[in-house]
C-alpha cells in the first residue's frame, strides 16, 4: 500500500511538471501557472530559463513574478529560493556573454522618473509605454509592497486566519498566540471561544480583556486603581485575502495578498490598467455596493492616496475602458497620452503634462480632433480659454517660441561693453553708446554704420558720423529700431598690421609689432641683441617707397640705409636719432671672418675613429685620414664610402633610384659619393681627393666576403664573392632575371658608392667587374598597357574594314 501511494506522488510530480514546462513552451500566460504545486528545487536551470524568458516577453519583471508566486499560493520560502535561483541564471548568463562578445553599453530598465528623462520620440513607437502612468506598474524600483512591520491599525478588521499575541504580566504571566478560526472565534483554555470576526482590533482587545479577567482577577480592578495584572494584545501574522481584478488589466485574475494590501498592491500584482483600461475611474466593489473609486492621475500629480483604501477577503477591482485621452505633444513638460474625465479642461490637461516647458510658446495651442465625417483643428488663445474642453481623441501641440526678439539692439566694435541692449522707447544711437560705457580711444571717429533689417528682411546700411553724434546729439543723433545693429570700427582695423622685421645675426630674428618713435637701438633691443657672429659695423635697414598719391612709376623701390653700431649696442649718433617707420626691415649682417667649427666623421678601420674638427676651408680625405692615424690592416680601401648631406631637392635627385638602394645609399637627406680610397693614398693629388664638408662621414669598412644581387631576379641573395666570377654568373647565382626584370640594363653599385653598367660595343655588350661588397641591380622592365578585348576587336574591326575599302576601289579601278 505504501509503495503505491508512493508512486502515486512521483507520478503526479512528474505529470505537474510536464505541464508546467509544456505550458511555458507553448507561450501560456505567467499568471496562470500554477505556482502553488511548483517546487524550484524540481526545476533544471534550462526550465527556470525559459520561465524567465516567458515571463519577460509578457512584460514581467522579477518583482512582479515573485508578486504573482505568492498571490497563486506559493510559500514564501518556496519563493525567495526561485526568486534566488532566477537571479543567479541571469547572472550567470550575463557573465557568460560578456565572456563570448565585446562588451557593449547596455540598455538598463530604469524607474519611471528615470524614463520622464528619456526623450519622448524614443517611445513613440509603444503606445502602452506613453500612456501617462504606465510605467508605474512595469518598474522594478516601485513595488507597492505592503509593509508588515507597522503597529496594528485600530481600524483593522479581524478574520479568520488572523493571529493575535495576547502578553500577561504582573501577578500572573502568560503568552498566548492564537488563530482566529474560521467561525471567527479564538479558544482560551478554561475560558472558551470568544468572537472577534468583523472586530476592529481595539473591540477585539476590550473583548478579549473582558473574558481573560474571568481567570485572572487583578484585571479586575477599578480602572482608575493600579492594577495587579497587565494584559496587552496586539496582531501576530496577518491572514491572507482573496482579491480579484477584472476588466481592461495587464493580467486579470484572483490574486492572495496579505489583509494589510491596498488597491495599489492589487493593482501592481495585476500589471496595471492595460492599453484600454482606465487609469481614472477604478471601482473596489464590496458586497453589492462600490466601496471606494480610485484616480491613480491623484496619486501620480498630487500624491494623494485618499481612495487607496485597504482591501478586505473577496474584494473585486473593477478596471473599465477609459472614456476619453488625448495626446500631448511637444514642449509641455511631459508629453504622452493623457485620460481626462468628463468636464475636465485644457487647463487640467497642463497640470497632467506638468505645465509648459520653459521654452514653451505659451499663447496659443493648437488642437487637432475628430469630427464624424473629418479632422479639425483649433488654436485655443491661453489662458483666455482655459476652460476649453478637449474631446476624445484629440492631440495637443504646444509650439516653440521664436528665434527672434522683441526689442533687441546690439552694439559692436570699440565700445567699452559690446552686446545685446533692450530697446525702449527712448533708445538712441547716442544712448546705446552710453550705455555701452562710451567708446574706446582707438575708435574711428570719422564714420560709423548701423545695420538695419527691412520689412522684407533684407539689409540697410545706414552710414552716421561718431564725431558729430557724440559733439552734437540733439542734431545728429539717431533713433534706433529693433534688430539695429551699431557697428564702431577701430582704427586698427582700418589699416594693416604695422610691423617690423629684424633679419640676420640677431638672437631672435622675427617680425616685431611697430611702435611710434622707435629708435634702430629699440628694435635690435627687442630682437634679444647681437649673436657673436654679428658685424656690428655694417647694419642695414630697407624701407618701403610709397608713392600711392602720383600716377608716375618710380624706378627705386626701396630705401637704404647703413649704419655702424658698437658691440655693447651703443649706437652712432646716426643710429640713435634714425626713428622707425612701419614695414622696415632690418638686416644684421654676419662677420666675414667669422667661423663656427665644423665636424666631420671618420668610422671604421683606422687607429683613431671618431669626429674631427675641420682646421681649414681645403682639409681633404687624405688629411683626415692622416690625423685619424692611418689605416688599419684589416680596412679594405677599395671600399671605402664617403656619406654627405644632400644639397637641393632630395625627391628630384633621387627619383630614378630603386627603393631598396634609396634605403642604403640614403639617411636623414644623406647620399653616398662615389670615391677611390686606394688612389687618394696613392696619389693625394688625385680628383677623388675631396674637400670635405660639414657633416661628412667617412666609412672605412673591413674587407668584404659578399655579393648582393637585388632588383627583379627570381631569389634576391647576398652571395660569396668569387675572384674571376662574371656579372651574369652572378645573376644566375640568384636564379636568374624574373619575366619582370630587365637583365640587359642590369647595373653594379660598389661598396664605395660608385655606380656601374653593361657597355655595348658594336654587337658585343661588356658587363663591369664585380668587387667584393658590391650589389647588382636588375631593373624592371617599363610595363605598358595591354589591349582590352574590346579594343582589340575595335582595331580589328578597323583593319577589316580598311581592307575591305581598298579591295573594292582596286576591283573599282581595274574594271
């Protein structure tokens, strides 16, 4: 008998759970499954997943689940452990896709105060989400969970399920905790039931007070005599009621909530009001009678929970379809859909949009509604028409204000305080500069200009003297309109940036602001003074020649002028009575016998590498490697480089070098010279003696072993040198030329930087020597563009016809 009753249970778990999956599978509503027979522990991860995924695509957050778990009958405990274990899911799976995929911003469900922030024209696309209130009921911050731990009301209802802690202290103690039964009666030993249904907790306690007396004689005593025995009896664990929602809910049903839930703590359970449910009007029928009508818009624009009356066992809230919305749309400070009761105005539908934004064109609003046969629009003049009522249907607009102003005048140029002014009745040009703070010094007093929009919107100019407005305003003044613009032009805008320029062997050589009866003394002063190099006895100073008043073309464009200045800028008296004039220019010229050291460097095989300083203007190689000690025993002349820096355009000189030679041969703008090292120490007279030049480099390698051969060939190599081995041999030891290369115009550049080719002669080609450290180059060949095959048949068509046209005037001639 036991085992079959065992197996009775399990089989009826498993079928519970079958149906349980397979109705979520199918996409039954969250709200009917049946919470009651649900055990998470039961529950694989997968099943709980797709729970949650169910339940999110109805528009369940984890808050509302848990509400929906205990009004279906689910134990508490039962519930915090789902609600744990559908956390810990997701959190798992967030971790999981952070781990797969780049993260990314996420779309974080906020509040509804945090949504009023997001711009509405992202909502647009939901009209459940823009229904003004809404949100209230789809937010995971506002739960609308009755609080358990408050003082029992007095006013609270005693019923079945209730219990009731009664404490006696004093002559006697005791604690009891007892149950209101479900005839409404709680049972003390020795006394019997007592009946407390229907009670308020304060006539429950004087009942209970009243029979407990009956075995404890000190509660008995004269209420205004001290008492031997105290009793106190307050609510334990509050019972649960039954409450259904009908009508126009998100989710319409019976829901069990605690005997402290008000209409709001039902109405959340249930989703809130749907997309056609009334948000205004929401009855709580008891018995036969209404006992409360709710208007949520009190709560959401006032705060009043007047009518959030507490629900009682077998309460039904009624939720009917709305009667009358209207759209806000906008600069109102919330826009939306708005429900209005009857006889509600355009004034009341402010205070639902939270009144006009502050850049709101608060005139006049617009109203688009519905007639029988087609649409019609109104401009409401506000306030003059505030108690307009608006019908069902309609939309709203409140414009913008203008980009323009009323009374407007702005002042620029050399005034003290530039900017926009009020324009009054007594505004004046005059006026406006004084309320600018007057002009500045530097203001061109001979014309000024006020800019002036006409009718049409174009532009007036009206020149006025500054000299004569403000010697003679009452004459000359100017009445201003609005949008005038007054535009004062400084002198310094009138005329060109007059400067100086300081050329030459000066610290800081650089064009210089002028400055009225600048001396030449100044001007080298703010130029830092002279470099060491400077020849104080030779300054110069051009300047301009400026015959702007005569038609007759000089043939001097500039002046000269020199003069002999002192190391210590003590200047000539001809230097220090010479005054400045704009665009001077001043040069400072450099000491011809004046020289700053110049470096060369030698590298390589010698006994004393390093940089050496250039004694005279004609130290050749010779000479440095002489001071450098010579060479080494183990230096290979014939490859020797000289490295110089390259003078004039780099790209241009270079533009016929292959790439990978532009990389070797050049450095920082630097070129290899070809030279014989070998012939300069044979021969100091030698034309490959050079002069050297600051900066050079001279290279003195050990002896080289390889052959580079570079360019187009099948395997670019360095390969061993090989005394007798021919330049082709050498081509061949790199596979030979590629169908690109150009063997033929293959040349040699040497380890001293010397360039080499094939030489023909008649039908014979002679092909250069090849050195140790050389690298021979194989050109590509110069690629040209292959016909199409549509220029092919082109030309081919072309030569067809041709031939065709001489074949028949021969035929034509021959007949």
């Amino acid at each position: 008998m036991g085992f079959k009753k065992q197996l009775f249970t399990r089989l009826t778990f498993v079928f519970s759970l079958l149906f349980i999956i397979v109705t979520v599978a199918a996409g039954q509503n969250v709200g009917d499954i049946d919470f009651e027979n649900l055990r998470s522990s039961d529950l694989s991860d997968q099943q709980i997943e797709r729970l949650w995924e169910r339940a999110q695509s109805q528009g369940y957050t984890v808050s509302q689940i848990e509400q929906v778990a205990l009004a279906r009958g689910m134990a508490p405990s039962e519930v915090s452990r789902l609600v744990n274990r559908l956390r810990e899911i997701r959190m798992q799976r967030s971790s999981d896709q952070q781990q797969r995929e780049v993260p990314q911003l996420r779309r974080v469900t906020t509040d509804s105060l945090l949504l009023d922030m997001v711009p509405q024209d992202t909502l647009r696309d939901s009209t459940k989400t823009r229904i003004f209130g809404s949100r209230l009921f789809r937010s995971d911050k506002v739960t609308f969970t009755p609080s358990l731990n408050i003082p029992t009301p007095e006013n609270y209802q005693l019923g079945p399920g209730d219990e009731l802690v009664i404490d006696i202290w004093g002559a006697a103690e005791q604690t009891y905790r007892l149950t209101v039964s479900p005839e409404g009666t709680i049972t003390i030993a020795n006394l019997g039931p007592i009946y407390v249904n229907g009670l308020s907790i304060e006539r429950a306690r004087d009942r209970i007070k009243n029979e407990l007396s009956k075995i404890y004689s000190g509660l008995q005593s004269d209420p205004n005599e001290p008492t031997d025995t105290q009793a106190r009896i307050s609510l334990g664990n509050i019972r649960s009621i039954k409450v259904t929602v009908l009508g126009e809910a998100r989710f319409p049903g019976t829901y069990t909530l605690p005997s402290l839930a008000t209409v709001f703590n039902a109405l959340y359970s249930a989703g809130g009001p749907d997309s056609t449910g009334t948000f205004r009007e929401i009855d709580v029928i008891r018995g036969d009678s209404v006992a409360a009508t709710l208007d949520i818009y009190d709560f959401l624009v006032y705060g009043n929970q007047e009518d959030n009356i507490r629900l009682r066992d077998q309460d039904i809230i009624k939720i009917d379809p709305y009667n009358s919305r209207v759209e806000v749309e906008g600069y109102t400070k919330r826009t939306g859909i708005f429900e209005l009761r009857e006889g509600e105005t355009i004034q009341d539908l402010l205070t639902f949009a939270g009144g006009f934004a502050d850049n709101a064109y608060t005139r006049s609003i617009k109203i688009v509604s519905n007639t029988p046969t087609e649409k019609r629009i109104d401009d409401i003049r506000y306030p003059e028409r505030k108690d307009f009522v608006i019908k069902n249907g309609s939309k709203v607009s409140v414009g913008k204000v203008l980009e323009r102003f009323a009374n407007r005048v702005e002042i620029q140029g050399a005034v003290f305080r530039e900017g926009f002014y009020e324009l009054n009745d007594t505004t004046s040009l005059y006026s406006l500069i004084q309320r600018a703070e007057g002009l500045r010094g530097d203001a061109f007093m001979n014309r000024g200009l006020i800019y002036r929009e006409q009718e049409d919107y174009t532009i007036e100019g009206i020149p006025f003297s500054v000299q004569d407005v403000m010697n003679d305003p009452e004459q000359y003044d100017i009445p201003l309109q609005k949008n005038d613009i007054v535009q004062i032009s400084s002198i310094f805008d009138l005329r060109e940036d007059y400067h100086i320029n300081v050329l030459g062997a000066v610290q800081q050589p650089g064009e210089f602001p002028y400055v009225e009866n600048m001396t030449l003394e100044d001007v080298i002063l703010q130029a830092d003074g002279f470099k060491e190099s400077a020849a104080p006895y030779r300054i110069e100073v051009s300047r301009r020649i400026n015959h702007t008043d005569s038609a007759y073309v000089p043939t001097d464009i500039a002046k000269l002028f020199q003069f002999r200045v002192s190391k210590d800028l003590s200047l000539s008296n001809d230097g220090k009575r010479f005054i400045m004039l704009p665009f001077d220019r001043v040069f400072v010229r450099s000491s011809p016998a004046y020289y700053e050291q110049e470096d060369v460097t030698i590298n390589g095989e010698v006994l004393f590498p390093g940089k050496y300083t250039l004694s005279q203007k004609t130290t050749r190689i010779s000479d440095l490697i002489e001071r450098a000690g010579g060479l080494t025993q183990y230096a290979y002349a014939q490859g020797a480089n000289l490295t110089r820096q390259i003078e004039g355009d780099v790209d241009q000189e270079f533009i016929n070098i292959p790439d990978s030679l532009k990389e070797e041969n050049t450095q920082r703008n630097r070129t290899k010279v070809g030279i014989r090292l070998g012939e300069i120490l044979d021969d100091p007279g030698s034309k490959y003696n050079l002069i050297l030049r600051e900066g050079d480099v001279l290279e003195i390698p050990k002896e080289l072993q390889t052959v580079r051969i570079a360019g187009e060939v099948l395997y670019p190599i360095s390969v061993r040198y090989e005394k007798g081995r021919s330049f082709k041999e050498y081509i061949r030891a790199a596979g030979g030329a590629s169908e690109l290369g150009r063997p033929k115009d293959a040349y040699v550049v040497y380890a001293n930087g010397t360039v080499d080719r094939a030489n023909r002669f008649l039908f014979f080609r002679n092909y250069p020597k090849v050195q140790p450290g050389a690298t021979i180059f194989v050109p590509e060949k110069e690629q040209r563009e292959r016909l199409s095959t549509q220029e092919r048949i082109g030309i081919l068509s072309a030569i067809v016809s041709m031939a065709a046209i001489v074949s028949n005037t021969i035929f034509q001639i021959r007949r």
